[in-house]
C-alpha cells in the first residue's frame, strides 16, 4: 500500500514536471531488498513540499533570465533527455568556454549530500546559487535577477502569494528551485520490478551482472542503495588537473582527486561519463575500473583492479540496463512573459 502511495505520488510529480559476496539466481532477495525504493520524498520540515512553489521552481529551472546573458538555464546543462545532465561540459553563458567538469545529473537530490562533484554544498537551497553565481556557468547575481523578474507582473504576483515574507528575493528563489529540484525523482525501472518480486522484470544476464556487481568488481562498495550511490568522495584514479575536494579552502592534498561518487540510475542516459566527461561510453568505465584506475598514476586510488572476461563485460552493462526508467519525457513549462 506504501508503494502505491509513492508511485501515484510520483505519478503526481509527472504531472508537475510535464506542465560482498557473490550470490546465485535463487539467493538474491536478501541483497534486493537492500536496494528497495522509499515510500515518500524527504523535505525539510521549515520547507515542506507546496505544489505551487514547486512549480514556480520549475519556471525558474527552464528560465534563461536567471543568467547574465540570458541564453542560458539551469535546464540547459541539466536536460532531461540526458539524465538530467548534458553530453558536453557546462559552458559559460558569457565566455563560451567549456569548464573542466561535466554536469553531474540532478536526480533523486531529496537524498543526496554533499553535493557538486567536490561535495562543497550540503543543502539544495545553497547548491541553487552555486551555477548561477558562478562566472564560468550562468555568471548572474541575484540583484540583476530580481530586476529582471521584478518586471514580469506573474513573477512579481506569485512570489508576493507563496512568499509573503521574502516576497522575490534570493532566498525564495532558491527555495523555489530547490523545492522543484527535490521533485525529480527517477521512475520506475525494470530493476525495481525485480526488486519488487517479478522475476521476469530482468533478464538472466542482468542477475549474471547484479551478482558481479555485488561481488567481485566490489561496484556495490560505492554503488549501493537504492539511490547506487553512497554519497561518498572518492579518487577512483582518473588522470586529472583538477583536484576535486582537495581545491577547496578547507581541504589539502589529502583530498586531492576526489570527487562525488554519482547515482547510478538512468546511467545508460548519460555519457560521457566521469566528472571530466572523459570515458566515452560504459564499456570504458567499466574497463578503467576492472585495471584498477589509469595506467601509471603515482598515487595510491580508493578502487582495486579484478579480472573482467567479456561475458562479464556484457553481464555488467545488461544490469546497468535495468537501471534506466521509462518515465515520459518531461516537457519545458510555459514562461511568463516579460
């Protein structure tokens, strides 16, 4: 009964978006019911879920006028058909520089902190502000932005509304965006129709590679949970400039090279892959895990190398398969106009 409530609460959120051990075939359930979905989206109690600042989030998501040459939105480097991510790095909307980072994907956020690929948000309401300060990304700030959505009178009326203390401010801006961002959630997969007991929801490939998975490559040290990630940073041994975690003012070189580890739901939608959008495809990812990382690195890397036949390559990318949802696509809301 709680999974019927969640699914028609997520039929809801359609609404709103639209608008280690190996184990044998027999013995899964136990190691299934440890990936089983929740029943509800987590909100913070000071900013429960409200439909119509949801949706009002959703404006602003697609919105090109929260940057500075309003040619860009949030939706852009974060598009739906990609699993809410992008095949190319984020670009700046002024310098039309590519950035050292692909775009992480901003599904399932209710559960997940840290976040950016260096961890340095732990609340959505922060994160909102991150691309849009940023001058490589969005390169506004929030004076420009409330000046500009001054002047649109259903802006204007509906923070006034859902807002009667802030009114338009940044701070209500990034409750609205974050508020939206916590509403999308993956749907449905043939994996959680397996979870659920359908045993013909997955092929025996998939439960060739789910065993795998769980057990020799060790995927499901990082990769666990319903969400296939646990929120952890980590050097899994890419060949990088960019420090990661250990850029930031609070860190050292102790934290060099690590980086968020990301969900693994609705992978198959989003390559390139890795923070640096540097493997091309999964049977490269897959490939620089089982040689334990790049070749020759001077450093010591939080992932260990295992022998990977090429039955077991298509195993493992027949489970990653089962990952993906059949939600519809989502279609861009209607913007007020200026």
């Amino acid at each position: 009964m709680r999974r019927l409530a969640f699914a028609i609460f997520l039929s809801l959120v359609a609404c709103l978006t639209i608008g280690t051990m190996p184990c044998d075939a027999g013995s899964t359930q136990p190691e299934l019911d440890a990936f089983m979905r929740p029943d509800g989206i987590p909100f913070p109690t000071d900013s429960p879920y409200n439909r119509d600042i949801a949706m009002l989030g959703k404006m602003l998501f697609f919105d090109p006028r929260l940057s500075a040459s309003q040619s860009v939105s949030c939706a852009s480097c974060h598009n739906q058909s990609f699993g809410w991510a992008t095949p190319v790095r984020s670009i700046s909307s002024e310098l039309q520089v590519q950035n050292q980072r692909h775009p992480p994907p901003v599904t399932n956020l209710a559960w997940v902190t840290p976040l950016f690929w260096d961890g340095r948000s732990t609340t959505l309401e922060e994160q909102a502000s991150g691309p849009i300060l940023n001058p490589n990304e969005m390169g506004s700030n929030f004076d420009l932005i409330i000046e500009r959505l001054s002047k649109v009178s259903q802006y204007r009326e509906w923070f006034t509304r859902l807002f009667p203390e802030h009114k338009l401010s940044k701070a209500s801006i990034e409750t609205a965006l974050a508020t939206f961002q916590r509403t999308i959630v993956t749907g449905l997969t043939d994996f959680d129709r397996w979870v659920d007991g359908d045993e013909t929801a997955v092929s025996a490939a998939a439960k060739r590679g789910f065993d795998l998975f769980q057990g020799r490559a060790g995927c499901v040290n990082c990769h666990n949970t319903w969400l296939f990630t646990n929120n952890s940073l980590n050097d899994i041994g890419l060949t990088s400039e960019d420090l990661g975690q250990g850029a930031l003012p609070d860190r050292g070189p102790a934290y060099n090279y690590r980086f968020k580890t990301p969900s693994l739901r609705n992978v198959t939608l989003r390559a390139p892959f890795m923070h640096n959008g540097s493997l091309p495809d999964l049977e490269s990812v897959l490939r620089h895990y089982a040689r334990g990382g790049a070749p020759d690195l001077d450093r010591e890397v939080d992932i260990n190398p295992f022998d990977l036949s090429a039955q077991e390559m298509q195993d493992l990318l027949a489970f990653l398969e089962t990952l993906t949802d059949h939600n519809p696509t989502v279609q861009p809301p209607i913007l007020p106009p200026n």
